[in-house]
C-alpha cells in the first residue's frame, strides 16, 4: 500500500514538474540549458525597481516598506542597502555610479550615492508636483526619461489627485538644467528602456495594453511612435540581441521585429519588473511582489 501510495504521489509530482517546466516557452534559445527559476528571498511586500550596479550586484526596492535592497551576485545574498528610500519604485544606474531613484513618496527624483546619501533632481515641473515618478532609464548621453503614471497611494497625507494635466513621459537633459515632456499622448505610461546605443526607446502605456517604440533624436525629444506590441508592461529590459522582455504575467519576452519569442512564468500573480545581473549580466533577476527571482541566461544584458 506504501509504495503503491509513494508511486501514485512520484508520479504526480514528476507530472506537475513537467507541467511547471514546459511552461517555460524558449523558441529561440535565450535560457541556458535546463535553467530553473530560482527563488532568491521573499517575505517583501511589493518588489520593484531592479537596477544593476557595474559590479553585478543588482539593487531593488520594496516599496511599501520604504527600503532599498542589495543582491550580491556573487554571494547570492540580499542586504538592506538604504531605509527611508523615499519610497522608491523605479532606478537605474548613472555613470558615475549614483543610482537614480522615482521618489514616490514626494513625487520627486533622487539620486543616491554608493553611501546612501541622497540629493534631489526633480521635485516638480512647472510649479507643480509630478503625480508620481514610476520608472525610468538613462541614455549613453546621460539624458533620463521619466514617466509619470498616477497611481493613489495610502501613505500621501495630502490630496491624492492629478497633480498634472496628464500622465506623461518627461526627459531631464545631461545638464540637468532642461526637463520638459516628450509626450502626452499616453493612457498611463509605466516601464521603459532604450537601447544601449541611444537610438530607441520603448515605453509601456499599461493604461492602454501597448508597448511602443520611438526613435531618439539627439536633443533628446523622440519621433516616429510606432505600435511595438499589443502588450502593456510594469517594468522591462532588453538583452545585447536586441529582445524586449515585458512584465506583468510572468515575463514575456518578443523580438526586435515584436515577435513573441520566450515566456517565463512566475508562481506570484504580478511580475513587477526585470533586469540582468551577474557579473557576466547573464542572470535575469525579477521582481515579483513579495519575493524576487533568478534565472541563468544565454543572452545577456547591455547595462
């Protein structure tokens, strides 16, 4: 009766796996062969904003609880990097090596230094404040684009209204001196990434269930929008071939041409956003609400 028992709860259990493993979709061979997800630390409340540091370690929020965390890529291991963060949602690295942080708390732009210290670069435009910095990402000129969604959170003392016109996309030239909208025209812009050689930027309207892809001029406004994929998105990355990986369910990854191509599923309901790290930048690390992941790549990232 035992091993009959046994065999009926192996067999079930290898049934299950196979299911869980062939939900992995890989058409064109960008995870590393016989790749699993791995679950790196949990017990969050709301993960966001992974940004990898030039050494590999990749740094990421949990936001309801207003601390930055540090992933050692090669311990393994997570850190409080940063308490009162601002309530950070999206960041990314400068050249300098200062990471630059959505501010939501205040609806401002921060950037932090490698000792946590940190300085504010935006905190309104035009007199008033920003309904609230979600993501961001910085271009080789140093130029970052911003966007700015409203979403109500419980902690704001203060009305929790519009405090644009809209929910917009902005750019903060090098200077730091210029900050103006690059357009607004979008439902509820999310995430975003360009390309590391400048010359394309994609943004998420999750508002709208779209990707779009525009092309970058050299003053930093963009032209030519176009529909990338019928697809909206909380965070994104993209790898040196050029493929775009999109969160939400999972993280559904298509090529330049917009093609689905990958789909990797995560047992948390939301995927909040996804980036590579590693000191080859060949670990996908995701972030999905109270826990974050790995998973071992052939391709790798370009930032």
């Amino acid at each position: 009766m035992f091993n009959k028992t046994f065999a009926l709860i192996l067999t079930a259990s290898l049934a299950l796996y196979g299911q869980i493993h062939a939900q992995i979709e890989d058409k064109k061979n960008i995870v590393a062969k016989n790749a699993q997800l791995v679950k790196v630390a949990d017990g969050f409340t709301f993960t966001e904003g992974p940004a990898v540091h030039r050494n590999g370690d990749v740094f990421f929020t949990d936001q309801p609880n207003d601390k930055i965390i540090k992933w050692s890529a090669t311990r393994n291991e997570v850190s409080i990097f940063k308490e009162n963060a601002g309530r950070s949602n999206g960041m990314f690295f400068d050249r300098m090596g200062n990471l630059i942080t959505c501010a939501d708390e205040d609806n401002q732009l921060w950037s932090i230094d490698d000792k946590g210290n940190a300085k504010v670069l935006i905190e309104n435009f035009k007199g008033k404040l920003l309904n609230g910095p979600n993501d961001l990402w910085i271009a080789p000129n140093g130029g970052i684009y911003i966007t700015d969604p409203l979403y109500k959170r419980p902690y704001w003392s203060r009305d929790p209204e519009m405090q644009q016109d809209g929910e917009h996309l902005y750019y903060l030239a090098p200077n730091k001196l210029q900050f103006f909208r690059v357009d607004e025209n979008l439902v509820k812009p999310n995430g975003l990434i360009g390309t590391p050689d400048g010359k394309k930027l994609y943004v998420a309207d999750i508002g709208d269930n779209k990707t779009y892809v525009y092309d970058i001029e050299e003053d930093g406004y963009l032209k030519n929008r176009r529909l990338f994929v019928e697809m909206g998105s909380d965070g994104m990355t993209i790898d040196n071939r050029g493929n775009v990986y999109l969160t939400g369910k999972g993280v559904t990854v298509f090529n330049p041409k917009g093609e689905k191509i990958a789909h990797i599923p995560v047992e948390e309901n939301w995927t909040a956003n996804v980036v590579f790290g590693g000191t080859e930048r060949k670990t996908l690390f995701i972030t999905a609400m109270g826990a974050v992941y790995t998973l071992n790549m052939k391709v790798r990232g370009v930032y």
